[in-house]
C-alpha cells in the first residue's frame, strides 16, 4: 500500500470513528482538528481530504478541517493544542505520537485518532491495547512477512 493510499484510508477512518450517518444525514458539519508537529506535506492534506471526499465528506459542505502545528516542541507550545480544544472539534487527528500526547494532555472529552504513533503503552498513552482500534498497512517495500 503507498503512503497516499494509506492517509486516504485513514482520512475516512477519523470520521467513521465520530461521526454518524444519521449526523451526517441532518445537515450536520463535521469538524476535524488535525494536529501535525510540523507543517504538514501538501500531498498529505490533499490525500487526507480524498480519503474524507470518498465517503461523502466534503470540506465547505458538510466539513470542515483545521489543520494546527507548533513553532516548536508541543511542551514549548501548549497553545496550539489549546486553541483546537477551545474551537470545539468533533475529533483530534493527531499525526506523531509527540502530537497524540500533546491532544491527550489538553483534552479528555474529544475523540483522539492517532497517526503514525509508536509505543503507546510504553509512552503511558494507553493503559493496554485491549480495546484499542488499530488500522493496519503493511508497505511492501524491503518487508518479508
């Protein structure tokens, strides 16, 4: 699987993690915080956007997407995780396990989907992995399984 196909995947996940179809079929706009530790690669957002378009998610129609990085280090920079909290996201996609626990430490009540994250146990993120949803992507390039 390329790396474009798997953020297409994973941008229709984050809403299928949090958003109904009964929500979608009243009108209702869904709102994406996506938090990213540096600006994010224009290929990214663009295959995160398809991904969301393909299940019937289309930014200025019925989502929107705000897209937050820090200047610098998440503990250096509390703010920006802040501001997505107080906009009142639907869901946190939160891209690198410095971002995850940044969104874990600001908030408790909006959904987090991480991305790209390692060791959740051992960073303390999660207590164990029994009920955790995991999607899965192997890339084929220099892997024998």
């Amino acid at each position: 699987m390329k790396r474009r196909e798997f953020v297409r995947l994973l941008g229709g996940g984050a809403i299928a993690l949090a958003f109904s179809p009964a929500a979608s079929a009243q009108g209702r706009q869904a709102r994406i915080g996506l938090l990213m530790p540096v600006s994010p690669p224009a290929g990214y957002l663009a295959a995160f956007r398809d991904g969301l378009r393909e299940r019937g998610y289309v930014e200025g129609q019925n989502l929107s997407i705000d897209v937050r990085w820090p200047p610098g280090p998440f503990e250096q920079n509390p703010g920006v995780v802040a501001e997505l909290v107080r906009a009142n996201v639907d869901v946190i996609v939160a891209w690198s396990t410095p971002a995850l626990m940044a969104a874990g430490r600001a908030t408790s009540t909006i959904p987090i989907v991480g991305v790209s994250i390692s060791d959740l146990v051992g960073t303390g993120l999660v207590a164990s992995l029994a009920r955790l949803y995991v999607v899965r992507a192997f890339w084929t390039v220099g892997l024998a399984i």
